[in-house]
C-alpha cells in the first residue's frame, strides 16, 4: 500500500490508542518496509534564503516535498524530524518571536522536534505561544517542572505497521546557557539516565527507537566541559537505532571511525557516525541541509541503505577568467516553493522595513564568526565590550563569546547586522568588585574552554594566563590592585550565571542598567562612525599559554 507523507499528522492519532482503519497496525513477517527519515537541527530564524540566495524554508520545502514524493510512490514512508533551537539568530525572526518559523514547519509537515537550548531564550509566555502554535509535538524526556515532565517525552507514530518510537532529549547544559530567568522552577536532568529508563520500556512499544536530541555530536564523545552528547549516549544506552542530532552544529560525517570529516564539501557522500549499534546523524545548521537517512526494516532488523545530505542551494565563490568572483551553487539549484513565499514574504517584508536602516559604516569586517570568536580575541569581542565599557563608565568589561552571534560586514552597518550580532535581548550590568574579587572572577574565566560560549571577550584589561591560571593582570596600564575597587561591565545573562560563571546579580554593587546590549552597540557604532577596525584589534591584550 501506497500512503503520502501528508497524511502523517492523522497518523499520529495511532499513538493515542486511535486505530486506523486504513493502516495496517501490525508488521508482516518477511515483509520489507522502506522507511526514510528526513532531519534538520538548529534552524536558528532563517526561515528566508540569506543575501547568497542560500538555503530558506521555500527551497527546503521543495527538497522535502521531493523525496516524499519519491518515498511514496515507490511504497515507502516517512518521517521528518527536527534537532531543536529553532529559535534565535535572524532579526527577522527575533523580532516576531519564530512566528514565521514555526508557520514554516507546520507546512513542511515536521513530525516531532526536539526541544533545544535556545527554546528559551525568551520568556515562557514566548515558549508556550510557540508550542499553541505548532501542529506538531515538541518533545522532551528530561526537562521537569513541579516534578513533572514539562514537554511529552515521546511520541510513536505507525506507518503501515512499523510502529517507531522518536523520543526528545535536550542538553543538560541549557540550565547556564539561557538566562537563569527564564527558566526559573525548571530542572533539566541528565539524558542519559532518562534515555536509560525510557529505552527499554520504548522497545517493547514499538519495532523501532529513535532519539531526537539537542545534545550535540563530538568527535569520539570528546566533550570537553559541556554536557555528554549524542557519542556518549549512544554508548551509554543499548537499544536506540538511530539519533538525530542538533545542538552542534556541524554535518556529523565521519572520515574514518571516531574521526569526524572536517573539510567536509556540500554534495559529496557523508557516513554517519554509529556508536554501540546506533546510527547519529546531523545536518549543520540554519536548514543548510536536509538529512536524508533511508532505512529498510525486516523481520526486526532497521537496516541503513544509504545516507546523504542534500545541499540547499549552498554556494561557493568561483572566480571567472575576468577576474571577476562569483557564487556558484555547489549542486543543481533548486527552486523556492510558491506556497511557502507566499507564507513568508509578509514576515520577511515586516522585517525588513524594521531593520534596513543604516547606522553607520566600517572600513573592515568585524570578526564574530563562532569558530573564532569562542577560541581567541577578536576585533568585534574587544569592540562590543568597549561599547560596554563606554555606556557605563566601566574600569573593563567582559562579554561571553556566546552572545556574539555573528560578525559586522565592511560598509554599511545596518541595525539587522547589529541585531545578528546581538539577538538575545540581554541588558547590560555592571558590579563593583574589589581587586582581590576581580582577580577571583578572572580566574574563572581563564578556564572556560576555548570552543565554548563561555569562552571570554575583553575590553580595558590585560592578562597573561598560563595553564589556565592567571599570571599577570592589569586594568588601564596598572597591576589589579587587591584593595582597590573596580568597576565590571558584563551582560546580565552572565551576571545571573550563565555559561557557568559566578552568579553576580546577588552581589550588593550590582546594577542592571536596562541598556539592551544591541542599543548600546548600535549607539556605539553611530558615535564612531566611522569604524576604524585596526582600534579594536586585541592584540597582546590577553595572551594563553
């Protein structure tokens, strides 16, 4: 029997006790089943193709829509899965709290998404509207509120009689990478046990067991200080057949085992990892890709035919004989659904005419890329903690590489670009601190991990760090002065302990200003313009050995 993966959502009836009449509820024996699973993760409010005509949900739809269509008529079934945080990232987005995003995926036909870290970054209210909004479940098994699983943990859905299982799992580590805020009365509880208890019970409920996850993938469960991941887990808990990850954010394409493929090149073949029997997969970020798994499953064996991730519409710079450079899509274009634009464009209109005004300009690009920005100083790092500084007369100021989401082109600055940069919301604080307690805070902050988002950007300070210890500080030429009192500028994310640093909203000097931290950099930037970026460039300001 042939069945279109439209029809899912009825489907979904079945895992309430519903019975179709028109599905079969039971496997045959000896009878093969081909069953495709399609993923993304980290969406991130790019709901629009960027400014290279890459990716956007109207060609993502066109990529699903295909090989749903190619599934079904040849007597397969399907599911599309998400990896979470499609929130955050895009001011267009940001500013209509995901609306269009979660309008998006409610016509790409997502099954079930796990929720992600980034779920909240803005009040409950927000988070609650997102899920009354969505026509498909956002799933949980660790995230408790009163004792009480907050989301559903899992759902199980049957397609003609193979009854799959996709349980939800978020990273522990959410608890300091929101606004503690925000998540007040919230527990988020280690995974893997809660994967352990519900795996088993999972297994006698349904043929198959998938895990959609926002944990992240790290190469040979080398997770450094953030939580345990997709690897660890996988090795941990015998009996899920595959996860889909997100979190990360990188292709998990393996170049050989327990090495993951770095330079992978969009188009060309992926081998997903697999740990203790179970397949990972994820698909970068920001629906870049459209992960396609395709499964046989017989006689209770899940079989993984073939794995490909399809490039949507990415790009790379081609120089022609004239010298000229252009972007060249690495495989065919592919064309935007008309549907979907017409779901959007209102979205995307709205925004832009919010956003493309210009505040002022800069004679280089300032440097906020993630694989930067959260392993070394960069030009924009040292610029918004000067911004920081100057808004509230601040001694030094600290910013968490985290909370810088993107860089600042050359030229024209707009205030989207700033609201790239800055799309949290998050005001500016400062604390009054003595030179011994500031010595103390830097010390936690030479040992967050280059990589993280915790990872520190400086402004009006020196350091010398050493094995991760502070060797030599210094604030406006001078050594830190243990008697002395300093003034901090910090974000209030960080100040309340985000990312894991010392709570300071409790201190007796602290003030959260209410300056939002993109005001203070769009002021910033109209007093400076325009940008000279050799001024922000840190240097030997801090130095690691």
């Amino acid at each position: 029997m042939q069945l279109h993966i439209s029809a899912l959502s009825a489907l979904v009836l079945l895992s309430l006790g519903a019975c179709g009449s028109m599905v079969p509820t039971e496997v045959v024996k000896d009878r093969s089943y081909a069953i495709t699973i399609l993923h993304t993760n980290d969406h991130h409010g790019r709901f629009w193709k960027n400014r290279d005509g890459e990716y956007g949900m109207a060609a993502r739809k066109t990529v699903i829509d295909a090989i749903r269509s190619e599934v079904a008529q040849a007597g397969g079934y399907s599911l599309l899965l998400d990896g979470g945080d499609v929130n955050t990232g895009v001011p267009e987005s940001d500013l209509q709290n995901a609306v269009p995003d979660f309008k998006g995926m409610n016509l790409l036909g997502y099954d079930a998404m796990a929720v992600g870290n980034h779920e909240f970054d803005k009040p409950l209210s927000a988070l609650q509207m997102q899920r009354d909004l969505a026509r498909f479940p956002m799933l949980s098994a660790n995230i408790y509120r009163q004792g009480a699983r907050m989301f559903e943990p899992y759902r199980i859905f049957n397609l003609g009689g193979v009854k799959i299982a996709v349980m939800g799992l978020t990273t522990e580590d959410t608890a300091r990478l929101v606004n503690p805020d925000n998540i007040k009365g919230i527990e988020f509880r280690s995974p893997i046990p809660e994967a352990a208890q519900l795996v088993p019970a999972l297994r006698g409920k349904a043929d198959v067991v998938i895990a959609a996850t926002h944990m992240g993938h790290y190469e040979n469960g080398n997770h450094g200080t953030q939580a345990a991941g997709d690897v660890e887990m996988a090795r941990a808990v015998k009996g899920l057949d595959l996860i889909v990850g997100g979190h990360t954010q990188n292709p998990a394409c393996m170049r050989a085992e327990n090495v993951v493929d770095k330079a992978y090149v969009p188009g060309t073949e992926c081998q997903p990892d697999r740990q203790n029997g179970t397949w990972i997969v994820q698909a970068h970020e920001w629906g870049k890709y459209v992960g396609r798994a395709d499964f046989e499953y017989r006689n209770g064996a899940f079989k993984l035919l073939k794995y490909t991730l399809v490039p949507v519409n990415l790009k790379k710079p081609v120089k022609a004989a004239d010298g000229k450079t252009s972007m060249v899509t690495y495989t065919p274009e592919i064309a935007e659904n008309k549907d979907m634009l017409a779901l959007l464009q209102p979205y995307q209109a709205f925004g832009q005419q919010k956003l493309m005004v210009e505040l002022g300009r800069s004679d280089a690009r300032l440097e906020g890329d993630r694989t930067l920005v959260r392993k070394q100083p960069t030009n924009l790092g040292v610029m918004i903690a000067q911004a920081m500084m100057e808004k509230t007369r601040a001694d030094f100021a600290l910013m968490n590489a985290g909370g810088v989401r993107d860089s600042l082109p050359a030229g024209s600055i707009t205030y989207k670009d700033v609201l790239t940069v800055h799309p949290f919301g998050n005001t500016i604080a400062t604390v009054d601190l003595t030179g011994a307690e500031v010595l103390a805070y830097l010390g936690t902050a030479a040992k967050m991990s280059p990589g993280s988002g915790a990872f520190p950007q400086f402004a009006g300070i020196r350091l010398a760090i050493v094995g991760g210890a502070i060797q030599q500080a210094s604030i406006r030429d001078a050594a830190i002065d243990p008697i002395k009192t300093y003034r901090m500028a910090i974000n209030n994310f960080v100040a309340a302990g985000g990312d894991g640093y010392p709570r300071l909203s409790d201190h007796p000097s602290f003030v959260d200003t209410g300056f939002v931290d993109a005001d203070v950099l769009q002021t910033f930037i109209a007093a400076h313009s325009p940008i000279q970026a050799i001024r922000f460039e840190p240097g030997d300001s801090i130095t690691r050995n």
